[in-house]
C-alpha cells in the first residue's frame, strides 16, 4: 500500500484538471449543480469502465498477475476520483490555495478523507504529504482495494461485478464531497476573475 500511495501522489500532479473558466465553456448555459451532476456521471462511468476491463482482463485469472491487475484498477479509479474532487471544488467556487503543489495535496487529502478541503492556507507540498497524509491514503487504499477484489472472479462476473461496484464507490464519494462543499460554495458572481 505503501507503494500504491507514492504511485498516486507521483501521478496526481499530472492528472489534467479543469478550471472553473475551462468548464463553463465546456458546459456552457449550466449552473453548478448540472456541471457537478455531468462531472459525477462521466467519473462514474469512467470508473465502471475500468472495474470492467479489470474484471474482463481477469476473466481468466492468473495468480500472478493479479495483484499487478489490482493495483492497476485501484490507482485508476483512484485518479477518477481525485480529478472529479478537484474539479468538483471548481465548481463550487473552492478551489484549493497555493501552487499545483499544494492543491494536489489538499486534493490528495480530500480525497482520503473523502470531504472537501478544509485548509485555510497553502501547505508545503512536503509537509502536506507527510505521516499522516500519507497513512490516510494507505487507509483509503487499502478500502479501495478491498472493494476491488471482487473484480478478479473469473468467467467475466468480475466485470460486471466491477462495474457495478465502481460506479456505487465513485457515487456515494462524490455525494459526500459534495454535500460538504454545498455548505460553503461561493456563488460564481462572488469569485475573483479568472487567473487571480
């Protein structure tokens, strides 16, 4: 888990994400709540996808291959799943402070606590993804995972079973995170123009 947790605090940065301006052009004439509602269904969707391809590459398994299979199907929805916080945190007008760096970390953290961001100021990136983060994404890894196992039975009952399963974990979070980002979103006509 520990490796699984460096991996996506390695790939994280790299996770393309949509500002606020970059996703009212693209869903031009929808307030928060519709973009929020688009964003869930292509995340959920995207995750069902992979619990399906793992499900359907296991269809046969091998044992070695497995734990390789698994570990794929967790970093991948866990990707989905940190793009969809923090672009439902642009929504919802918050976004987190700091550099690239720092708002992955909150993000990262966002996601392991799975609520929305809570930080007042920017942390060191470093400082951020220290002992307790850290342990907190091995935690939620570790969940995920867990979730994840049932991909694996063979005979492609793995890919529907994956499917099914990815689609429900993807929803209940983007629940979660959003009923917490509801209770203090900021109206767009109140946030600062674009590149402050």
């Amino acid at each position: 888990m520990s490796a699984l947790a460096d991996r996506l605090i390695d790939v994280a940065p790299r996770i393309p994400v949509r500002d606020l301006e970059t996703l009212r052009r693209q869903f031009p004439g929808l307030g928060p709540e519709q973009i929020a509602d688009k964003l869930v269904t292509g995340a959920t969707t995207g995750t069902a996808g992979v619990g399906a391809g793992v499900g359907a590459a296991a269809a046969l398994p091998v044992p070695p291959a497995m734990t390789a299979e698994l570990a794929a199907e967790t970093i991948a929805v866990a990707a989905v799943e940190y793009k969809l916080i923090a672009e439902l945190h642009e929504v919802y007008g918050l976004r987190a402070p700091g550099s690239t760096k720092q708002r992955v970390a909150a993000y990262l953290g966002a996601w392991a606590q799975q609520r929305g961001i809570s930080v007042t100021k920017p942390a060191s990136f470093d400082a951020a993804l220290g002992g307790q983060l850290k342990r907190q994404l091995r935690q939620r890894l570790v969940r995920r995972t867990a979730r994840n196992l049932p991909t694996l039975t063979p005979f492609m009952i793995g890919a529907v079973v994956g499917a099914v399963f990815n689609r429900r974990s993807t929803h209940a979070l983007a629940d979660k995170v959003r009923a917490d980002l509801r209770t203090r979103q900021i109206p767009w006509d109140r946030l600062p123009p674009a590149g402050d």
